[in-house]
C-alpha cells in the first residue's frame, strides 16, 4: 500500500480496519500518523495515534500526541481520561501528578453541584444491606475474572447484590453474570441520569464503581449520588469524585502515609483486593527449565506498554551479569515484526544481543500456561506491575522478582507475594530489584524445590479464598453503613461476629501523612551528587531506615548507620537502627550496651527500656534485678494509681463473667499459636469472650481468632482512652493483657484500670505494672520457690500455660534422615539472638564429638551475608569447619519452613532463651528436641513442654549432661527413627493440644480471682 496516494480519511479508515489485528500494529500506526498528517487538528486522528504508539511499546511518544488531543478538544472527557491513564506507564511520574489531573477531570465534568437524584433509603444499621456493582467489565475482562469468585462468595443473607453492566459487546462471562447478581440490568446506551434514577429506585444501599476511569466507565452516574454511599473498588489512582466516599485497598497497595492523597478514604482489607480463581484446564508444574536447559531463563508476559526503557535497562543489566540466562517475552504486538524489532534494538543498545530474546504473541491460555513452563524466574514490569499475569506465573510455578515503588500500580506484585508470604521477592529499588533476580538464578535448588510448592501454597492463601474475601468485603460494608447510620442519629450497638461481620477492615484514622523516603527508582533530579561523591546524612539515613525493613540487609543497616553517625553522631534514632540490626547479626552484648547508653537519656528510656530488658533474656541474668528495672520503668511511664473511674461491675460471685482479652498478636504470632484454640474451647455458659486486637495488618489467624469471639473490635485506630472507654462501655470483668511487653503492646491502656481484674498471659517476666494483679503460669515455669520477684500473682494451670494449635497443612513425617544419610543432622530454627557464644561453644562441642555430624541453623537473617559470616566464625574459633554448617534464612511459606525439618534427626534447644513454637513445629514434625534447663523462666520452656509429651529424658540440667545426651542419642539411629513416627500422635493425645481442658484450667482460675475481688472489703 502506498500511503501517499490515500487521504487522511482513507488512512484513518484503514487503521481502523486493521486495528484489531495486533501482528499488523506498526501497519496501522503508519496509517494513524499519515491521517494526523493530513489533518493535525483532528482530535480522533491524534488520540488514536497516541494510543497506537503506547501500544506498541512506545509510550512516551504515544503521551505527546495525547497531550496534543487533550489541547485540541479540553471539553471531551473521554480524551482527557485516555491521556491520564496512560501517565501511570512512565516510570519516572510522580503520582499526584496524574491524581490531581483526575481531580481536575472530575471538577469539570463531575462537579459536586450535580443535582443528587431522591433517595428513599432507611438507616437501619441491622438490615440486609443492597449492594449494587456498575461496570463495564462484565465479560471476558481481567477485572472480571478476580471479581466473579467474590461474586460467588458473599453471604445473601448478609447483602443482596445488584449488577448494573455498561457492557459494549456482551459474552459468555456477562450471561454468567446475569444469572450470579440477585438483579441485574444492562444500563448500556442509557443517559447517567437515567441509569443514577434506576439505581435510585432499586434503594441501593451501597454503590460500588469498579475500574475506576476505565474505558466507559460509569463515574458520571456516582456524580448524580444514587446511592447513600458510594464507593470505588479497583482504580488504580484516586477517582477525583467528591461524590465517592470510600475506596477498597490494602496497606501494601497503599501504606497509611499515602492516603491523604487520595479524595476517598482509604478502607484497607487485611488479605487484599484481589481474588484469584485458578483456570479449571491448566498443564502440570513442569520440573525447573534450567535443570534441562543447562541456563536459566528469565521471563515476562506483561503487555508491552509495561515494558518501558527503564524495565529494558535493569533486564539486560540482569542477563549482563549472569551470563548464559536468556530473557522470555509473551505480549500480543510480539507477533508484528516490526515491534519485535524495536525491542530486539532497545536491549542491543543495552548490550544485550538478540539470541538471548524469546518472543511469543497471541496464544491460547492454555498455550500461554505451557509457554509458562519454560521460564524458571519471572520479572515483573515498572511502574505498571502485572496483576494476573503475575498470579498465572505464580499458578505455573514461576516466582515473580518485582520492583516497589511509590504509588499503586508499582505495588500490585508487591501486594500479592505478601499475600503467599513470598515477600523476599519484592525489591524496594531498581539495584535491589537486579541483585535479588542474579542471587535467584544462583540458587537452582532452591528454585526446583520451590516451583512445585508453589500452586497448593496459592490454593491455601487469600488469594484463592473469595469467600474470605467476601466476608471483609462485607464487613467494610457494613462499618460503612454503620457510619452512615450514625451520621443521622442512630445508635448502633456492638456487632456481634454472627453478624456476618468476619474481620473489621483497617480503616485508618484522619492523620497527615509521615514523610517517608523513596523507595522506588528515583527520577534524576537537576543539581544531583555525581554517583561517585559521598552520600549525604539525609541518604544515609534513608538507606538504613530501607534497609532496617528487611531481615536480610541487617548488615547494610549498620553500614549506613556507622555512615550517617560519622555526619551526625548524636542521631539516636539511627543510633537505635545500628543496635537492634546488631542484635540480629548476632553481635547481642554490643547491642546492649548501645540500647543502656541510650536509655541515659530521659527522653529515651520510657520508649527503649523495655525493649533492652526483653533482649537481656538472650543472656544469663538474674531474673530479681531484671523486675527490679521493670517495676522502676513502669512507675515511671504510668505511675501507680491509674484512673479513679467507678466501674460498674456487679460482685455476683457465680454470674457468667466477661473476659477479654487484649493483645497486638491476634496475628500469625507466636502468643496466638499457643493460645487460639481457647477462645473456640471457651465454655459460653461461664464465660462470654471479648476480643480487643491491637492489629495493623490483620491475616488470617486474626480472622480465626475474631470469628471465636462473642464480640471483636479492631482497636489499632484507637488512642488510650478510646480504646479504654470501649472496654468499661463492655463492662469487662477480667482483662487479659497477652504477650507481655512485645511490639504492639497496650499496656498504657491496662495502666488506666479499664476493669476490676487485669490478668497477664504469656509475659517472660513481671510486667512491673502494680496495676497487674495476675500472671498465668505453670509449675514448671515458674515454682513457688524462684517467683518471689513478681509483682503478680501466680496463677498456675494444672496441664501447662500452652495449647498448642497444629498448622492445618503440613508434611508428612518422611523416614528418618541418619537413616537416608548415613550421618546425623543437628538442627535449631530458633531467632539468632537465641544463639549466644555459651550455647555455640556447647554446639561445637557436640559436633566435634560425633565428626560425621553436621548442623542446620534456619534464622531470619540467615540470609544476610554478614551474619551468616558471623556465626561461621563463631564455630571456625570453636574448631568446626564452616562446610559442616548450614544456614538458611527466611522462608516463603509455612509449608517450606516445616519441610526443613524433615532434614534434622535431633533439634536443639538453645540456652538461657528456649524455643517455644520452634520447639513445638519440631516435635509436631517428629524432630525431638534436646533442652537445657535452668533458673529463668526463659530457661524452663523447654521442660514445661516435653514433660508434658513424657520426654524427660530430652532434658539436661546442666551443661556437661547437655552434650553428653546429644551424643548418646546421636548414636541411637533405631531410637530417634523410633520417635519419630509416634511424636505427632503423642502431641495429639498430650496436654499441649487439649483445648477444652486448657479452657476449663484458664475458667476456673478466673472464676478464682473473681471470687476473690468479689468478697474483697470495699472502701
């Protein structure tokens, strides 16, 4: 064809034709670019020009031409939208950038003065809430694909659901849809006023717009408010409406710093926005490619818009530094030549060449499932994360290596790891994103054994639990509704979990963002340091302050700290940074004297004291001078009295009684796995149970834990006194503080005596607290001869202090390894700085006595070079050669990090600190544990836990008898094969797991105290 014999018009004409047809995308730019030719000021012409460039791949060019439509037609809302949205593809924009353009937009098309059509809905907080759902996406689209399994999983009793479909070519997906919805009405052709009056008339309650501005969108119906609230579930920058009030999220999408940015108010769910439902037809995980291939393939099935010269940049720097990999590309333009072309020249200009390219177009989804197979790491795009792309990687065994950044679409991956605990994957720069990818590759192994765990890690996870979803979903809903209702004067009582109310959202208080630094890729900016030159305080600060995030760059974290002291040595809170990354390289008694220096000042000590006095349990101490410190530092914080409010509290000894427990743990934490099963045990004749979680990112285990409560209440938002107002309007009896002084605690709280009896469970020393009447305990941990240095009083469970939860998924046992080895494998998966130079010395004494033996250490910063070199040095003085050592560090799933037992015949406990989870996962996966006891209480876990399974004979009293045993058992292969297939079946049969009979122990040592503050004298 030649284009110069044809008219603007005929080439428009053309380029429409073929557009469709994306093997001829350069043929149909060609065509636009010569119709813009012909006729400049066509904004048509312009704005299909513009997209066709940024579909191809060339986005920055693409923006231009938009722009110039935006200039030729500033009334035509649906180009101006069109340019917006393409904005989030530059990976260099700032966010609020294109979130003012979309206020912008929304001001001068959808301005708040929009007459509201009449509504006649009631404010009943009680009632099934009318949900109605506009899009246009209800067919064979993305975003129907993660909504549909949400669709299917909420409760009618709960919500009726509407579905109002601006659907331009209905399909197969939209007549499921159909039959899915209570209602559904195609509201396509119609004016948005009309469409906002059905709405009107169909008494929604709740009016959700999904997309946000896609293409034809309905955010001009939300302008009319239809609906008494309305709400956006899935744009991917804020909507710019007055008329939306609420937007769904999560805080990893969107941490709590950013939501002053946006017009909505952020409502974040604790497992995300974003269900995932596996394709019914999809082929085998593949063994790992590279174990074939012999070099390890990259890959990427993001459309090509993502793929930007700054994600061409950091690929190629990857395959540069490991040579032989090669780079995998699925994209639909893949099959135009000329578009592959221009991608094989970007990565040529990056010295990449072309026989390291694999291209692939249009496909199938199963032949896109099968290309899949052939990729051993995916690299995820930026700013423009993949969604499902990302989880069909995942489905296929592929893990994803993505780059954060700082607005949404560069934290979707980010999002959806944290989601299946695969977090290690996410990078918070562009040299973190390429190291991680390179140490990757190096890690084949790794890669095989991880690959087929994968999908069933996905089917047990959030992601693929819609009804899950469903259930926050609905409870956003109904705290909204409550809002609402409150708004026009009407009282709305506790909610109780039977409400359908699974899990409170997060939904955050009114508070002005905290500045944070970047950490995404940072545009270039004018006047910056050559990349050479020293870095400033402010960098050094922010990098530690990255680093410190991350358990495996603990060793960074004092790089940059010692960095930024020698520019500021008087900064405290870098000050703090370097002790606490110490304390996690295993450089503990530093770490302490940096946190005592700290605490000197006044300013500091109400803050760090308790945090120093919890980190001297990992030495030996003298328990008497530790509380000594604790009472002093409370006395200091809260003083002795706390409030003088009257309770309200009825002194009726045998009435049922209120208990509530308090605790920033209800989470995937270790005081919740030795404490859950009660609150489902609890008997409802005696006791009516009251949870308080002081949760930021709830999961899972916090869903559990709220849905065995008579009543839950999400309290991270709320300040003391709120939060101790919530509690006497309860009218709690006893209060159960949970964990001690751990992150999170709400001590402060307690200290204002919000009820007539407050309790401490799970505490490894006083709480200091004369507020604290009780501590619960056991005999073994804590007997009545070495007690005396509590404030508290002991209360003691006849079973043991702990009911231990099995996880719902775990291995088999598999046959004993000395047996498969022929040598034994000594094992402790416990934190670091449980492993003091006492405890390694007696390690490497019973290493060395039994030669062919080796050891397996698993700690979270086991990855981070400068610790695990720390700990191989520890043993190297102590005469064990590094090759005899292994450590691991953190895991990306509880079903791995179980799995490594499998590898361990005999677990060691370390000393003063014991395990206590660690101890637990070990026996359930047939792993004894080896224990050395002492004074502490630290020190006792271990006995308190295998004399309950009848391991007294696991027990050591002293340091000669602790090698000795481990030696003997070591030689025992029969016996250690023996106990291992029998240890889960007495764990079952134990006390540790016994529920209901940890139930009646707690009820009836709380009807004890309450006896006794009912016939106490009053004043």
């Amino acid at each position: 064809m030649i284009l110069d014999s044809l008219t603007a018009a005929q080439c428009a004409e053309e380029a429409e034709r073929l557009a469709e047809d994306k093997a001829r995308l350069s043929e149909t730019v060609a065509l636009r670019y010569r119709a813009y030719q012909g006729a400049p000021d066509n904004v048509a012409y312009c704005s299909y020009l513009g997209r066709d460039l940024a579909q191809s791949g060339r986005v920055k060019e693409g923006l231009a031409f938009l722009k110039r439509a935006c200039e030729l037609a500033p009334d035509d809302r649906w180009v101006l939208s069109n340019y917006l949205w393409y904005l989030h593809y530059l990976p260099h924009l700032s966010s609020s950038l294109a979130a003012q353009g979309y206020r912008d937009l929304a001001q001068r098309f959808m301005p708040a003065d929009i007459p509201a059509v009449e509504q006649s809905v009631r404010p009943d907080p009680a009632k099934r809430l009318r949900i109605g759902y506009i899009s246009p996406d209800f067919y064979g689209h993305a975003t129907a694909g993660t909504f549909e399994p949400v669709l299917d999983g909420h409760d009618r009793a709960v919500v009726e659901v509407f579905g109002y479909g601006n659907v331009a070519q209905p399909d197969e997906v939209t007549r499921r849809f159909r039959q899915k919805f209570d209602t559904y009405r195609s509201v396509r052709g119609l004016e948005p006023a009309a469409v906002a009056q059905r709405i009107a008339d169909d008494q929604i309650d709740i009016l959700v717009a999904m997309g946000g501005h896609c293409a034809d969108n309905c955010l001009q119906v939300l302008a009319y408010r239809p609906a008494p609230l309305q709400v956006d579930y899935g744009a991917i920058n804020t909507t710019g409406l007055v008329q939306i009030d609420y937007r769904l999220t999560d805080l990893t999408l969107d941490p709590e710093r950013w939501h002053a940015d946006y017009g909505e108010e952020s409502i974040c769910l604790p497992d995300g926005v974003i269900s995932y439902r596996p394709p019914q037809h999809s082929p085998l995980v593949s063994a790992l490619p590279a174990r074939e291939n012999g070099f390890v393939t990259f890959g990427s099935f993001n459309n090509n818009m993502k793929v930007n010269p700054f994600v061409i940049s950091l690929w190629a720097e990857i395959l540069k530094a490991c040579p032989g990999t090669h780079l995998l590309l699925r994209f639909m333009a893949a099959d135009d030549p000329r578009v592959r072309d221009y991608y094989v020249n970007q990565f040529a200009q990056q010295g990449v060449s072309s026989d390291r390219l694999t291209f692939y177009g249009s496909l199938s989804h199963f032949q896109l499932l099968q290309v899949m197979e052939q990729v051993d790491i995916g690299l995820d795009t930026y700013p423009y994360n993949g969604c499902i792309t990302t989880l069909e990687s995942l489905w296929m065994g592929v893990p994803m290596v993505t780059l954060s950044g700082q607005w949404y679409v560069s934290r979707v991956g980010r999002s959806l790891l944290t989601r299946l605990g695969l977090e290690i994957f996410a990078a918070n720069d562009a040299q973190e994103y390429v190291a991680k990818a390179c140490a990757f590759a190096g890690q084949l192994d790794e890669l095989a054994e991880m690959r087929p765990s994968l999908r069933p890690l996905m089917v047990k996870s959030p992601l693929c639990d819609p009804k899950r979803l469903a259930r926050q979903l609905e409870a956003a809903y109904r705290e909204m509704w409550h809002r609402w209702c409150r708004g026009r004067g009407v009282t709305v009582d506790s909610v109780p979990k039977s409400s359908g109310c699974a899990v409170e959202p997060v939904i955050e208080p009114e508070s002005s963002p905290s500045p944070s630094p970047s950490t995404g890729p940072p545009e270039p900016q004018e006047g910056d340091p050559p990349a050479d030159t020293a870095p400033d305080l402010a960098t050094c600060i922010a990098q530690a302050e990255r680093c410190s995030r991350d358990m495996a760059r603990q060793t960074e974290t004092i790089a940059w700290g010692e960095k930024a002291l020698r520019l500021d040595p008087e900064n405290r809170e870098v000050r703090k940074w370097i002790a606490i990354a110490r304390l996690w390289t295993g450089q503990t008694e530093q770490a302490l004297q940096a946190l005592e220096s700290l605490i000197l000042d006044p300013a500091q000590r109400i803050a760090l004291e308790p945090m120093l006095l919890w980190w001297k349990h990992y030495l030996p101490h003298q328990p008497a001078e530790l509380a000594r410190r604790y009472r002093r530092w409370a006395a200091l914080a809260f003083g002795a009295s706390g409030t003088n409010r009257p309770l309200a509290n009825s002194p009726i000894v045998d009435r049922r009684l209120r208990i509530g427990y308090l605790s920033g743990d209800f989470r995937a934490h270790s005081v919740a796995y030795t404490f859950q099963a009660a609150f489902a045990a609890h008997d409802r004749a005696k006791v009516e149970v009251y949870g308080y979680g002081n949760v930021k990112c709830p999961d899972a285990v916090t869903e559990e834990i709220a849905r065995h409560c008579d009543v839950y209440h999400s309290v991270y938002a709320l300040s003391d006194r709120e939060l101790e107002q919530v509690i006497r309007k309860d009218r709690i009896d006893l209060l159960v503080t949970m964990g001690g002084h751990t992150a999170h605690n709400r001590l402060a709280v307690c200290a204002r005596r919000p009820a007539p009896i407050l309790v401490d469970y799970g505490s490894i020393d006083t709480l200091g607290m004369s507020q604290i009447t009780y501590r619960i305990t056991d005999a073994v941990l804590d007997p009545d001869a070495d007690s005396g240095h509590y404030g508290e009083q002991c209360m003691r469970l006849p079973g043991g202090m702990v009911c231990y939860t099995p996880p719902p998924h775990a291995p088999l046992i598999g046959v004993h390894p000395a047996v498969r080895r022929g040598y034994c494998a000594f094992g402790c998966f416990n934190n670091n700085a449980k492993m003091s130079p006492e405890v390694i010395a007696l390690w490497a004494q019973i290493l060395k006595g039994c030669p062919e033996s080796r050891l397996i250490l698993k700690f979270q910063t086991g990855l981070d070079p400068g610790a695990k070199s720390f700990y191989l040095a520890q043993f190297d003085r102590q005469g064990v050669a590094s090759d005899r050592i292994d450590i691991y560090g953190h895991f990306p799933s509880q079903f791995d990090h179980l799995r490594l037992f499998s590898q361990v015949d005999i677990a060691l406990d370390p000393y003063p600190y014991n395990g206590s989870v660690t101890t637990l996962e070990s026996l359930w996966m047939g792993v004894p544990v080896l224990s050395l006891v002492g004074r502490t209480y630290v020190s006792r876990v271990g006995e308190t836990l295998l004399s309950r399974l009848g391991l007294e004979d696991w027990l050591a009293h002293d340091a000669e008898e602790y090698v000795a045993k481990a030696l003997s058992y070591a030689g025992d292969a029969e016996g250690l094969a023996a106990l291992r297939r029998t240890l889960r079946q007495r764990m079952m049969r134990s006390t540790l797991c016994d529920a209901p009979r940890f139930a009646r122990e707690l009820e009836s040592a709380y009807r004890e105290m309450w006896r006794s503050w009912c016939l106490a004298p009053r004043t």
